[in-house]
C-alpha cells in the first residue's frame, strides 16, 4: 500500500508547487515585466499621482460638465466591479421600459435645448454594467451640454471627442468609441489650460 501511496503523494506535492505557485508566480512576473500598467489593472492617475480608476470599468458621472457613461444596473452601485451583471430585463418587460423613460427624461432635463435623438446606449445598460465606454454619437449628443457647463466652445468639445475616439478593435471588430474616464480627465486639463494664469 505504502509503495501505492508514496509516489502518489509526491506528485501531488509536486504539481501542487508546480501549478500552483512555480507557474502563478512566473506568469505574473512575465505579466508585470511585458505589461505593467495592463498587469496592474490599466489604472488611470491624476497629476498628483493619485489613482483615479481603471480605463477598463465605467465610473457614475452625473455632473452636467462631465460626459455620462452608459447606465449600470451592478447591484449595490453603479459599476460595482465586484458584482458584474446586467438588469436581465428583457425587451418585453415594463420595468425596462419605465427605466428608459426616466433615463430619457434625466437627460432631457439636464440639457434642454437639444432635441437631437438619443443614442440608445445612453439609456440602455451593457451586459456586464461596466462598461467604460460610449459611442461617438452618445458623445455627440452629450457635447452641446458640457461645453456650455464648462464654458467651452462646442469646437473645443468636439476636437477632444475626436482626438479620444477609439476605432475598431484591429480595424475589424465592433464600432468606434470613447473611453468616458479619459475623455473627462482631458476636459478637466482642458478647462485647466483655459483658466487666466
């Protein structure tokens, strides 16, 4: 039995410290040495140095002066990275269609003049509830709104929406977007360079 047992034990013990902490280690050496701000999270840091978020998960912006990410129904709060999910209400359901009211009304409200139509990933939340970014036209839509809570010309607005819109991934897959966070880091410099020294 003994002789069973001996060569049984050592190779768990050996795969135990082989895959699962010779390999964990290695790859996350090779990680942080190829990629380190991916490796660390592609966290996004202020002037100050200051971390700010990740370029990966949305963050809740309600402010006029700021760009508004798509709608999260995370559980607990919004983008709650920790609890990735979706509403899971289907096209049929009430409760989605009283959301998308309200949601159209929040942003007919904060910017009243603009009767343009409103992109539905502004009222409509993604799979995950993280996501960090919009589409140009949710960008678009929201540009005459900001520019003037932030005293801007809508041609400067612009321009930073077009020098922060992604294109597709590989030139292939899904559309082109913006990251919202980093859009809002740019104004925030932006209106900081604007400001009489």
């Amino acid at each position: 039995m003994l002789d069973v047992l001996k060569p049984a034990l050592v190779l768990f013990a050996l795969m135990t410290l082989l895959t699962g902490v010779v390999y964990p280690l290695t790859v996350t050496a090779l990680a942080h040495s190829l990629f380190p701000v991916k490796a660390d999270g592609s966290l996004l840091k202020s002037a100050e140095g200051r971390i700010i978020g990740s370029e990966l998960i949305g963050q809740q912006f309600s402010d006029p002066k700021y760009f508004w990410g798509r709608p999260s129904a995370t559980p607990l709060h919004p983008y709650n990275a920790a609890a990735s999910s979706g509403s899971n209400l289907g096209p049929t359901n009430p409760a989605l269609a009283d959301a998308v009211k309200a949601r159209i009304a929040v942003l007919q409200k904060a910017d009243p003049g603009n009767h343009s139509k409103i992109p539905v990933d502004l009222v409509t939340g993604s799979a995950s509830g993280l996501d960090p970014h919009i589409s140009v036209a949710a960008a678009e839509y929201q540009a005459h709104r900001v520019a003037k809570a932030r005293h801007l010309s809508e041609t400067q607005v612009d321009q930073l929406v077009q020098n922060h819109t992604e294109g597709r991934q590989w030139h292939l897959f899904g559309e082109a977007r913006i990251n919202v966070l980093k859009l809002n880091l740019a104004l925030d410099a932006q209106n900081t360079e604007d400001r009489p020294k």
